[in-house]
C-alpha cells in the first residue's frame, strides 16, 4: 500500500506541549525525537513521555515514528525497548553506516518480540554510510531487518565531510542521486532531510521542490511553518493526475491492450508511462483518502 510521506515533521519528546500539538498539525507524519532535540538529562523523561503520548492515541492517519539515539550512545538500548513496546509505525535510527547496525537493531526488537509491524527507517548520515548505500538498501531483502527506507542527513555528512552546504547542493548531488538509486533498486523509500533556516521560505520551497525532482518522496522538517508548502510541493498537480488517469484509460481500450506503446495526444506514450500513472494515481488517491 503507498502511503504519502510528504512531509515528516520532528518533535522533541521532552516537550510535552510540542507533542500534544503534534496530534492536529497536517503533516503526513511525526517523528517523535529522542536525540538532537533532547537534552542528556532529559532522555528518560523523553522517552516516558513518548510512550505515554503514543498509548493516548490521537494521531489519527499520520505516520508516527520515533527517533532513538545512536548506536554509539549510551541510551539506545532503552530507547529501542521502549519503542517495541509502544508500537509506533517506525522507528527512526541515526547515523546507521553499516548493515550490522541495522543488525543490531533488529536483534533487539526480536529479543523483546517486537511486533514486525514496526518498520525501521535509516539516517544516512556518514561519509561510510553514502559510501555503502547499496549494501545497506540491500539488508532490506532480510526481513528481520524490517528496514522501509532511508532518510538523507546532510547536515551531518557536511559536518563530518567538510562539504559545505550551499543554497542548491550542488556539491551533494552526487551523494543524493546515489542514495536514491540505492533505495529504487531495493525498493524502499527515501526522505530528504530537514532545511535548517526556517525563516527562509523561499529557500525552503526551492530545495522542496530540487528534492522532489530529483526523487525523494517526501521531506523531514523541523517546524510547523513548513508543512503547508511541502505538502503543496510534494502533491502531484492536478493536471499532472488528469494525464495519468487518460494515460491509463488508453491503455484499458480493447484495441490497445496488447500494445506496449500507442499514440495519445500527438505523442507516443510507453508501457513504462502507464507504470508511472499509475504510482502518481495511487499517491494523490492516498493524499485524498488521508485529508478526508
């Protein structure tokens, strides 16, 4: 089943308001955060908090992940417990570089019979991680590892990196396309990562819009103001599904059935575009199904 992942917005799990309000913002999803936003002396509350605010229920339609700490921190043992036994849809993982991470990960959740249900999603982070890309997409033919996808991180491979970031990341491109070639091979998804100036909007909206050409399915956020123009931006136009609708249409005549390319509108159209119709129908079908 698609499901829109247009827009993920984190929430600090320390901020009991922040995750209240969580619960009526229109994003596709809320990543409940237990690691950059979350002090070390309040990872414990964060963590109680969370489990107590997902048991409450209230999400509605909208994705809920959270966010642990990384491997190399002292919590997330107690993060990934926690989280088998709240039951989100996802579990967030940072700074994941190899597939014994993602090992590690999975062998936690099946000592405490997590139900499989829950997905786990990667944040490629690392300088290792990019490098490795396939290797870690390809983990995903292991069930056990549960993984649904990636999440780009760039303002952690610019830190360890040194690449700067610069308005149109034209430096991270090649990284980015690599990734995302990663995903499509294995089939997984795969999220942009946040836009730090969200005071920028023009800013914003450009690099929403370079990230959904160039193949992300939708974008991480970090503030609420963000969310109406990355869901405009990630929603296919309505012209754009009125195609595909007489695209798919075409090939549903009788005449056409056996053929794997046909004349529409003055162009050839291909089997290949009627794949395409066919996810660009399946997603704006999902984004009306979830606003309703």
């Amino acid at each position: 089943m698609i499901r829109p992942r247009r827009s993920l917005l984190f929430m600090p799990g320390s901020n009991a308001r922040a995750l209240e309000k969580a619960r009526n913002l229109p994003a596709d999803g809320i990543i409940l955060d237990l690691e950059d936003s979350v002090a070390p002396d309040a990872k414990a509350v964060a963590r109680d908090q969370i489990a107590q605010a997902i048991a409450a229920g209230g999400f509605g339609k909208r994705e809920v992940l959270i966010r642990i700490n990384a491997l190399d921190s002292p919590w997330w043992v107690d993060d990934v417990t926690m989280a088998g036994k709240a039951k989100p849809d996802g579990i967030l993982v940072p700074k994941i570089s190899s597939v014994e991470d993602l090992s590690a990960i999975a062998d936690r959740l099946g000592d405490i019979g997590a139900a499989m249900s829950i997905r786990v999603w990667a944040m490629i982070e690392t300088a290792r991680a990019v490098l490795h890309a396939e290797e870690l997409a390809a983990a995903s033919r292991d069930s056990e590892t549960r993984l649904a996808g990636f999440v780009f991180g760039p303002n952690d491979i610019s830190r360890e990196t040194r690449i700067r970031m610069q308005p149109g990341r034209a430096a991270m491109l090649p990284m980015i396309t690599h990734c995302i070639l990663a995903t499509r091979l294995h089939g997984l998804e795969i999220l942009d990562g946040p836009y730090s100036d969200f005071s920028n909007v023009d800013g914003f909206a450009q690099e929403c819009a370079q990230g959904r050409d160039l193949g992300f399915d939708g974008k991480t956020l970090i503030h609420p103001g963000q969310i109406e123009a990355c869901n405009a931006i990630f929603t296919p136009p309505a012209e754009e599904v009125a195609q595909a609708r007489k695209i798919i249409a075409a090939f549903e005549r009788p005449e056409n059935a056996s053929r794997g390319a046909i004349q529409l509108d003055g162009r050839m159209v291909e089997r290949l575009h009627a794949d395409m119709a066919k996810r660009t129908i399946a997603i704006a079908d999902a984004i009306a199904a979830n606003a309703n």
